[in-house]
C-alpha cells in the first residue's frame, strides 16, 4: 500500500482506540458508582443500554456525513463530543449526567469517531485486494485502546475515584486533534461510478439495502453479536464480582480480550480476503456461543476466566472487518460508512437489549445465572442469519 493509505489506515485505528477504548471500560464503574455515589446497577446498565441505542441510531447519519463530507471532520466533531459526555459525571455524578453523559453523547461521539465512520475511508483508501488487511488493522485499533484503557481507568478509580477516572478518559480525547486530520479529511467527490449519497439520500438507500434478502440476514446477525458484546463488556466485571473473585480479575479479563483481539482482528481480516465474509461471520458466531456456553456451565475460577476472555479476545471484534467486507462486496465503497450504520443499527439495538436486561436481572436475582441461556439462544440466531446468505452475483470494486 502507498504510504497515504498507512497513514489513514494507521490514524483510522487510533481514532477507533479512543472512541471504542473509553466505552470498554464502563463496566469498570458499576459497582464503584454505588459505594461512591449510592447510584444504582441499573442507572449504569440503563446508560450504557442508551449508548448503546443512541450509538447505532445516529451511526447511519454519521456514516453518511462522513462519506459526503470527509471522515476526519466528522471523527474530530465526534471525539469532542465523547469528552463532553465523560466531563459531565466527573463533574457531577448522578443518574441525571450518567443517562445524559454516558448514555446520549458518548453514543454520539462514539458513532462518529468509532469504527463504523472510520472504516469507510480505509476502504477507499486501499486497493480491494487489500481491503480486508486494511480493515482489519484498523479495527483492531479499539483492542490496542481497550487493553490500555481498561487498566487505566481501574487505576483510576483506585487512585481519585470515579469522577477522576471519568476526568482522565475525557482527556485522552484531545488526542483526536492529532489523529483526525491525517484521516480522508475531505470526501472524494466520486467513488469510481458512484457518487456518495449523503444524508438527503440515506432513507432510499437504506430501503434499497434492506430489500436485499442477504443484506437483512446479514444484518441480523448483527444483532447478536451487539447483544453478546455489550452484555460482556458491562457486566463480566460485575459477574466475577459476584462469584467472589477480586475487582482485578475482571480488569484482567476485559485487558486480555483486547490484547488477544489485536492479531485476532487482522487475521479475521485476512479470512475475508479468502473465505466469503458471510460464512466466517457464522464460524465466530459459531466459536463464540460455545465459549459462552462452557463458561455459562462450569464453576468459575480464575484460569478458566482468563483462557475465556482470551479466547473470547480472538475473536472480539472481528466481526468488523468481516461485515463491513460483505457490505463493500454487494454494494462498493461509495456509501460504505451509510451502509455500515444501518447495519449497525441492528448490533446496537442488540446491545441496548443485552446490557439493560443484564442489569434488570442481576438487580431482581443478584446473578447473572438466568441470562446465559439468553446469550446461547442469540448466538445460534446469528450463525443460521449467516450461513443462509448467498453470495453476492456481482462484487463491486
């Protein structure tokens, strides 16, 4: 690849560090929330449910605005916004800041500086023979920020408390001022035959996708893998706590899940270069629903916990790289980000459901027991969406 596409590629995974980072350590605050501040499970779990759900509804519209108006400008405005939702339970910690802060405009600044805005310009940026190395280098950019972040975050909390941890992770996106412009600062103007169609044509296109038998299987898949991950991420912490292990072993495990996603991502990446995206989706899925199955059924113990998040880790995000692959092969790189979010609307209104119910259940039982059947029956949902997808008839460059 030239050097300009490193550069993107290379800028593209450090924006998706920042944004996708920070919110892998929301889990970290639920149970210090309540000694701190005696705010409840549920208030974080409602949060993150919103983040979740404002995340993947404005995802779309990012991606849009992104493609017709560069990613880089769109990332930047994004990222600040992300510091302004962390700022306001730092400042002033209650239901009111987390359900605003936390829930409202960090999913904003989330869907416009993650991965679903980035991903588009690094697909334009790269050659198609490429494009999936690309991917996924730059997607395993939110394991290189959760494997930092996770740690910092707790250190955090152990050194000045909640609102100083909220402080820090705000201020880590200042970096966004030295990473979004070396991003696809202004959109091209054309993709090879296609012109982006912005926000005005995003209902049509949207339409246009879903019609598409294999777009909307695709996309349902989506929906479990956003149910799965979010309920992971916020209350794997909060389960080990409950089973009577120390606060550091779920920062061990949400450490180890990034750092074993980082080659996880580019190899999954790679698979879509060679196996149709649709058919490696369904084998994560596949791999994912039995971790959790034996982790569901067996006694926790603190080995068992960390080969699980490590394994889980592999695997973690690269489901990224693999959709947004099976997007640019049916309908090009021209609305990619579009396309992406709309997809992406169904991952996060799984999210929302995972990560709020989790938190219902834990509140009216005090574990998690009952939610892992839930989690099986999801994953099997995704790996029959997957594997009944045909493959495209044309592939767009």
């Amino acid at each position: 690849m030239p050097a300009a596409a490193w550069i993107i590629v290379l800028s593209a995974a450090a924006s998706v560090s920042l944004s996708l980072g920070a919110r892998q350590t929301f889990g970290l605050f639920l149970l210090p929330l309540g000694i701190e501040h005696g705010i409840a499970a549920t208030v974080l779990g409602a949060s993150v449910a919103i983040h979740n759900l404002i995340w993947g509804i404005s995802q779309p519209f990012a991606g849009a605005l992104a493609d017709r108006l560069g990613t880089g400008r769109v990332a930047l405005g994004g990222a600040g916004i992300y510091a302004v939702g962390l700022l306001m339970p730092a400042i002033y910690p209650c239901a009111a800041t987390l359900i605003i802060g936390i829930g409202i405009l960090t999913g904003l600044g989330t869907a416009a500086a993650g991965a679903g805005t980035v991903l588009g310009a690094v697909a334009r940026a790269v050659p198609e023979s490429r494009r999936g190395d690309a991917l996924g280098l730059a997607s395993a950019g939110g394991s290189v920020g959760q494997a930092a972040m996770v740690p910092f975050a707790q250190w955090g909390i152990e050194t000045g408390g909640t609102s100083f941890a909220f402080a820090m992770l705000a201020a880590t996106m200042l970096l966004a001022l030295v990473i979004c412009p070396r991003l696809e600062w202004r959109a091209p103007i054309r993709v090879g035959n296609a012109m982006p169609v912005g926000i005005a044509g995003l209902p049509d296109l949207a339409r246009r996708a879903l019609a598409d038998r294999d777009f909307a299987l695709l996309t349902l898949g989506f929906f479990a893998c956003g149910f799965q991950l979010a309920f992971l991420t916020v209350h794997l912490p909060a389960h080990l706590a409950l089973c009577g292990f120390p606060t550091g072993l779920g920062v061990t495990a949400l450490m180890l899940i990034g750092l074993f996603n980082i080659p996880g991502s580019w190899l999954c990446g790679r698979l879509g270069n060679v196996v149709r995206p649709e058919l490696a989706l369904g084998g994560i899925y596949l791999l994912r629903t039995i971790l959790v199955g034996i982790f569901a059924i067996t006694v926790p113990t603190e080995w068992g916990t960390m080969i699980f998040a490590a394994a889980m880790g592999f695997i973690w995000l690269g489901t990224i790289p693999l959709t947004s692959t099976a997007i640019a092969r049916r309908f090009g790189v021209a609305d990619l980000g579009s396309l992406y979010g709309v997809c992406f609307l169904s991952h996060q209104v799984g999210g929302f459901l995972g990560a709020g119910a989790g938190a219902i259940v834990v509140d009216m039982t005090g574990s998690y027991a009952a939610f892992w059947p839930v989690m099986l029956a999801v994953g099997v949902v995704a790996i029959v969406s997957n594997w009944a997808t045909r493959a495209p008839r044309l592939a767009p460059v």
